[in-house]
C-alpha cells in the first residue's frame, strides 16, 4: 500500500501547492511561473500515471508515457529558468542569461547524437540529467549571490524555500537520472527502487513550494 502511494506521489504531491495557493492567492509575480509549472507537471503526470495502470485498457498508440515524461523535463528547466530570471539577482547576470541558450544546445546535440526523444521505448534519461545539471547552477548562483549580498536572514525569503526545495530534487535525482537508464536492464528491482527515492524528492519539491507560499513576501527597497 505504502508503494502505490509512493508511485502515485507524483500526481498527489502537486495537490498539497495547488490547494494551498487556493487559499493564499496574494504572491509576487515571479509566483505565477511556479504555479504554471505546477499545473503542467499535474496534467502531465496524472496522464502519465493513469497510462502506466491502466495501459492494458489502452491501445498500442496510447500505451507508453515516456513522451510525458520528456515534456515534463523540458517545462521544468523552462518554468524555473524562467523563474530565476525574474527574482532579480545582482549577481551572475550574464551567466544567467547565457544558461538557457547552453542548455538548448546540449538538448539538440543529445537528440541528435544519442537519444529520440520521441521514441516510444525509451526513457530520455540524458535529457533529465541535463535538466537536474543546468538546474543546479542556477541553484548554486542563486545562493552565491544571496551570499554575497550579504543576507542575513535565509528563512523569510519565499525564494529560499522555493530554490532549496529544487536544489534537493536536482542533488538527488542527478545521479539517479544519470544511471536510471543502463540499470533498467541490469537490475530492474534496484531501478524502481531508485524511482522512489526520486518521489520522495519530488515531494520534498512540493512541500518546499507550499512552504513558500506561507512565508511574507520580502520588501524590496
């Protein structure tokens, strides 16, 4: 039971935001990115979910959600880019700037070398390693440039929950999406394994958003 629930976190974890800014709708701008994201990522894995249960009810052309999958990574890095983009740091703005045109780059280069994106079976695991890299040093420039303004207080910033909450996921998963692949035909039992400890990331993501949510929007002067 408790590994069904783990499965569908990935639908369930992205109810506890949705619901929560029901009731907190008065955020910063740069919020909306987040909440958009939020609705995509429930869309698409809820469809995503739904295919791996029920596929045997399916036909052939709908019984595999790896496509979702790939359209997850690729919003995720647009939604918080985008995201890091309009919090305003002093700091690193041109590596900032220079980073979404990077990470286009190694995507095009991995569809055209090494994985299809489109294809059907299989798990565009370089794709998401990609995603959890250029991630993390948007994560790491955020905080370098916290550090250097000299703030003393990390706990009442709405963007601290949101990015350690991200920097979390992309720590764990990094090596998770790195190996995920060539270990499903090793050890299958060892890979879904890994898948949770993944869900549990992703909820850790969540709770981090929903956090935000509740801490007073910091004044800018």
């Amino acid at each position: 039971m408790f590994q069904l629930i783990l499965d569908w976190s990935e639908m369930w974890a992205l109810i506890i935001p949705l619901v929560t800014y029901y009731f907190h709708r008065h955020q910063p701008g740069y919020f909306r990115v987040i909440l958009v994201y939020l609705w995509i990522a429930f869309i698409l894995n809820s469809a995503g979910d739904l295919i791996g249960d029920f596929k045997r009810y399916l036909p052939d052309w709908m019984q595999s959600n790896l496509i979702l999958y790939a359209i997850h990574s690729i919003s995720r890095f647009v939604c918080f880019a985008y995201f890091f983009f309009l919090i305003k740091q002093s700091h690193f703005l041109r590596l900032r700037r220079v980073l979404p045109f990077l990470y286009l780059l190694f995507v095009i280069a991995n569809y055209i070398f090494l994985e299809d994106y489109l294809d059907q079976n299989h798990l565009s695991g370089n794709l998401f390693t990609i995603e959890a890299y250029f991630l993390l040093i948007y994560c790491l420039l955020y905080y370098l440039s916290e550090l250097r303004d000299e703030v003393k207080s990390f706990g009442d910033d709405q963007t601290f929950w949101i990015v350690t909450g991200l920097s979390i996921y992309v720590v764990i998963n990094f090596f998770i999406f790195l190996f995920y692949v060539p270990l499903i035909s090793e050890n299958a039992s060892l890979a879904e394994k890994m898948w949770s400890i993944h869900n549990v990331a992703y909820i850790i993501l969540c709770l981090s958003i929903t956090k935000a949510m509740y801490v007073p929007v910091r004044p800018i002067y």
